[in-house]
C-alpha cells in the first residue's frame, strides 16, 4: 500500500511535468509559427531545446515538493 503523501508527491511531480512540456511546445509552437514559417522541424528541435532548459528547473521543483511532503508526513 502507499502512503496518501507519496500518492500526492507523485501526483503534483507528473503535473508539473506536463505542464513544463505543454509550455515547452507552446514557446517552440510561437516561435516556429513567427520566424520559420510554421515550420514542423523547427518547432520540434526548439521543443527539445526548450525541455532541455527546463529541466533543471523541473528539478528544483521536485525536490521543493518531496520536501514539502516529507515534511508533512514527519509532522
């Protein structure tokens, strides 16, 4: 059985994982549609660019959420 904190610490990990990668694609959808033409390959590589620089800040946000959920569960 898992704990309801693990439960929600995951749960709030996967939604700001998707939200990064919705922002990602949005940014990339933007900017591909204002300087390249709409271009599909260049939306793609500026996708992946920009995942690859949020993921140090998807990172940081983990860790802020196990520790607010450690916390929680030693409280």
């Amino acid at each position: 059985m898992v704990d309801k904190n693990t439960k929600n610490c995951n749960l709030m990990k996967s939604i700001v994982n998707i939200i990064t990668s919705v922002i990602a694609i949005i940014i990339a959808q933007f900017i591909a549609g204002k300087f390249f033409d709409k271009s599909f390959v260049w939306a793609l590589i500026m996708t992946l660019i920009f995942l690859a620089i949020f993921v140090p800040v998807d990172l940081v946000i983990d860790k802020k959420i196990e520790a607010y959920y450690e916390n929680k569960r030693e409280a």
